[in-house]
C-alpha cells in the first residue's frame, strides 16, 4: 500500500538509477525500489527546509536526531528508525543553526537571480529548534535568496511543542503561514503504543495556540495500520480530526521499520492486515471527500486551494537544493547528496555522498512513478514529447486497469482510481516493464540497421 512505508524510514538513501534500455523485469524492480527509497530520503529523513524558484529550488536540511533530542530525554518514537549520531541538546542545536545560517550565506550569490515560492521546514521536529533559531534560519533564508510574497513557508511540529501562543506569534511574525502537525491519531492509547509523547488534547491545544497566532493554513499527519487499531479507532480518528477543520490532511499506512522497538516485537503485537488497512484507507477517501477534502495524491487530501504546493513540487518533479547534513538536491540536471556527518558539517565540511547527472537517471521512469502518486496522472502527449518514447505500451495496460477499476481516462491521458492508489506500486512497476521492453526493442532495430521509430 502507498504510505507510511514509502516516508517513514529514518534512514538516509539516495541511489543512483542507472542508464535506461536494461531489459528484465528484476530491473525494473530495482529501479522503482531505488526511486521510492530517494523519494522517501527527501521527504523523511530529515530536518528539511525546502524553497523553490520557477526553476531553482533550494533547501537545507538537518538530521532528524537532534530535532528529536534537543529537550533532553524525549522519547523516541517506536516505530520509526534512528541513526546512531548522538546529539547533545541545546548547544548542538545552536551550532548546527549557525552552520545551516553560514551555509546559505555561502550560496547566496548564486541564489540571487532566483525567487523562491515555498520554504519548508520539515523531516523530523524541527520546531524543537525553538522560535528564535528558526525565526533567525528564516531569515538567512530570505537574505540569501529573494522569497515570493506569497510564498509558502511551512513548519513541521509534534503537537506538544506546538502549543506555546507566544512563539507561534513570533513564527508567524517572521513570515511562517502553514503549520504540519504530525497528530498520527486521537486516540491516546494508539498514540503510547507508537511511542508518541503527545495527546489528542495537545493537538486540540496547538490547533487553538496557531489560530490565535494567525495561522490560516494547518496540515496534520494522519496514521493507520496501528498496533491493535480497529476500523472504529480510525473512523474517530478521522472525526476527530476534521472537527478540528485543518486545511490540509495527510493519510499514511503504518511501515515497521528494522531497529525500531516496534519492529522488534512485531510478533507481539496485533496489526490490521492487508484487507483491513486497504478499507481504512478508502474509507478515509470517501470520508475525506464528503467533507471537503479533495484527493491531490495517494496519501494526501486538502479544501480547495490547500494543497502542498511544496509538495506537489516533487510530484511535478521540479528542482530542489538541499542544505544540511544528508542533504538531498536534484537541480541543474544534477542529484547529489552531502554526507551525513553532523560534526563535520558544523566544522564547514561540504563532502558530497552522491552525485549522478541526467545522462544517467532514468527521468521517463522518475515520471511515470511520480505522475501516478497524484489526482492528475499522467499526461500522454506531454510523455511522448519529453521523453521521445511512444505512449502505446503503457495505454495497452491502462485498458486493463480501467476494466479492472484500478484506473481512469482524463483529459490528458490516464490516472489511478483509489483501488488503483492501493496497487500502485505493481501498476507501475508493470508500466515500467513495458517502457523497458519498448527501449530494448528499439535498441535491437537499430544494432539491426533499423532506425525506424517503434
């Protein structure tokens, strides 16, 4: 199922996605997998701001640990996989956002000559910085590169460090407008089974603390597939959180990740299975959409207007540039990564991990995985013309999918219903296949002499 698994692992990837024209279905498999777990590193990784220009997209981002550490003694979430970098609290915090400050600084001139229209803070806790770092990061953010007045400037938050009115004021102030709380449920007894240290209560609290500070955009984090989580569990889940009326929810499938103490005693616990997940899922669908959630991608749903446009920049597979220890970028044609060294990166070490250019990412793939994830799908001509490859193989599949119920035409070409959504990764992984199959009969034809189109 598309969700949680795909953004919940602590762990940092990027892979590089070799040359396209390899035949066999094993690869394909190994691509989609490398393309879900780079996905999954830019979103969830780490402390991540993000802001995008027309066609430069910049960001910084820190690790997760000390978003998590920084009040001493908090207590890890259980179903989530941490690295094994030790933090030292409110010292570490202040270095790391004068490095991150220091970082920004250094690419300014470059930056310059671009506008940014979303900035987001996220990947972990970052409001446990405090308001004055993150007031004081922002700035350095606007000083380095020109940000759109209306841009979007996004804070991640758990609830419980959310609820202080004064320093929302103070974020508000600075120019933040749109708030994600990761809630993951309303049910305090769910939310100690994961290891969460907040409650519903607090969640009721920040929600209030934000309105009166300003905030006119909130997101909350949604999660499903819980230890022991019944149908109704989540029913008033969903309830719960729609009477809090946030502008914006995100819904995902619980992913055990190895290490965590919740992977460990798996065989202890009671998971929904596979049927039950898939009916918390739609229901949440129909539920959401009933009350003005609108479906934009598999696992969020926002009121008219409220989408993630941060988000949608990675669905629309825009550019990015990352700062930070770990730090993921995709621009110039360039995906790179620094390495995740804390330490090294408060002493001004800049190392890259990773590096790959366009002559070597597959994008056509990138695309057709990216385009499914959302309500718009994927646009035939726009395919055809980009990437020179004809549409035909993948139509022949959607046929099939559309009897089955699994996908639907739309203006421009073809997307996934919400049964689809659910099979997504088969969908497409089998999608790919056929592309493969196309390059590597085309590479045949003209090893031949054979330079027909096919």
């Amino acid at each position: 199922m598309a969700g949680r698994g795909l953004l919940e692992t602590g762990k940092l990837y990027i892979h590089a996605v070799r040359r396209a024209g390899r035949d066999g279905l094993s690869m394909r498999l190994r691509l989609f997998g490398m393309l879900l777990l780079f996905l999954n590193a830019i979103l969830m990784g780490f402390l991540l701001i993000l802001f995008l220009t027309g066609t430069f997209h910049s960001g910084m981002q820190a690790t997760r640990e000390l978003l998590e550490n920084e009040l001493s003694y908090r207590a890890q979430n259980v179903y989530r996989s941490f690295g094994d970098i030790s933090v030292q609290g409110v010292t570490l915090a202040g270095e790391l956002s004068q490095s991150l400050e220091r970082h920004l600084a250094e690419v300014a001139p470059q930056a310059k000559c671009h506008k940014a229209d979303t900035v987001y803070f996220g990947g972990g806790t970052p409001s446990y910085l405090g308001a004055e770092r993150l007031r004081s990061i922002l700035r350095a953010v606007m000083k380095g590169c020109p940000v759109t007045r209306d841009a979007e400037i996004t804070l991640e938050a758990n609830p419980d460090s959310a609820c202080d009115i004064k320093a929302l004021r103070t974020l508000r102030r600075a120019g933040f407008n749109r708030l994600s709380l990761g809630v993951q449920s309303a049910d305090d007894g769910l939310l100690r089974a994961i290891g969460r240290i907040h409650t519903f209560a607090q969640v009721q609290q920040s929600v209030t603390a934000a309105r009166k500070a300003g905030f006119r955009n909130i997101s909350m984090d949604l999660i499903y597939g819980l230890p022991g989580q019944t149908m109704q569990q989540w029913e008033d889940t969903l309830s719960a959180v729609i009477a809090l009326a946030p502008e914006h929810i995100s819904c995902y499938g619980l992913k055990l990740e190895p290490g965590t103490p919740l992977y460990e005693r798996r065989l202890e616990e009671t998971f929904p299975d596979d049927d039950a997940q898939a009916d918390m899922y739609l229901y949440a669908v129909t539920a959401l959409e009933q009350n003005g959630y609108g479906q934009y991608e598999i696992s969020n749903f926002a009121k008219p207007g409220y989408e993630s446009r941060h988000n949608l920049k990675y669905w629309r597979m825009q550019e990015y540039a990352g700062f930070g220890p770990g730090a993921h970028s995709d621009f110039g044609g360039v995906r790179y990564a620094y390495v995740r060294d804390l330490d090294g990166y408060i002493g001004g070490r800049l190392i890259l991990s990773e590096s790959e250019s366009d002559a070597t990412l597959t994008r056509d793939y990138e695309y057709v995985m990216l385009s499914l994830r959302t309500a718009e799908g994927i646009d035939r001509r726009y395919f055809e013309t980009t990437y020179r490859q004809r549409f035909q193989p993948m139509e022949e599949l959607f046929l099939q999918y559309e009897r089955a119920g699994l996908a639907c035409r739309t203006e421009n070409g073809w997307r996934l219903t919400p049964r689809g959504f659910l099979v997504s990764n088969s969908i497409i992984v089998a999608l790919e296949d056929a592309l493969a199959q196309q390059k590597l009969r085309r590479e045949q034809a003209v090893a031949s002499g054979n330079y027909r189109v096919i």
